[in-house]
C-alpha cells in the first residue's frame, strides 16, 4: 500500500533551506522511489499552532519500508543537518490507499 509522508516546514531563511536541504532533499527523495505531491509556503493554521504560515511538502512513496528507508538513510541524516537553524518541522507518514485511484 502506498505510504504519505507529510511535511510541514517553519522556515526562518527559505533561501538558504531551499539551496542546501530543499535540493539535496529532493535528489533524495527521487533516488528513495519518492515522488512530490505538493511542495508549497503560505500554509494557514485552521486549528492547532502549528503550521500557520509554514511549508508544506506531501511525497508518495511505494510502501511505508520506503519512507524508513529514506528516513534512515546516511545520505538523508547528512541532508537533515542543512537545515538545523533554520527551519522547524513536523514530519508524520501514513500507509493510505493511492489518491489516483481514490478519484476514479
């Protein structure tokens, strides 16, 4: 079943996040069988603290074993370190059936 990984991103330099984390990230992701779903600012806090004005970033991956390994990664834990100091994240996954197939 595929797996979300869900992220939302408080970001004090956004251009120094996306030129370091953001490209070396994504590069990541796409070699981890990831894909982006969604990668955009200006989030708006419905309920709850956080979010209100953050990043938010949805990827889909095969199975919730893909994200781990990801996760878990030397390449990945090396990335996560261009980001210390300038952003605060909240990063959940979830097993769901594809939203491709949701809307048939």
């Amino acid at each position: 079943m595929p797996a979300y990984m869900i992220v939302t991103a408080k970001i004090a330099d956004r251009e120094a996040f996306i030129e370091g984390y953001g490209k070396r990230a994504a590069a990541l992701v796409e070699q981890f069988g990831g894909r982006y779903l969604l990668r955009a600012p200006g989030a708006e806090a419905l309920e709850g603290d956080f979010g209100d004005g953050a990043s938010m970033v949805i990827s889909e991956w095969p199975d919730k074993a893909a994200v781990h390994r990801f996760w878990s990664s030397p390449e990945y834990t090396e990335a996560k370190k261009l980001r210390e100091g300038i952003a605060d994240c909240q990063v959940l996954v979830i097993e769901a059936p594809s939203l491709a197939d949701a809307y048939r």
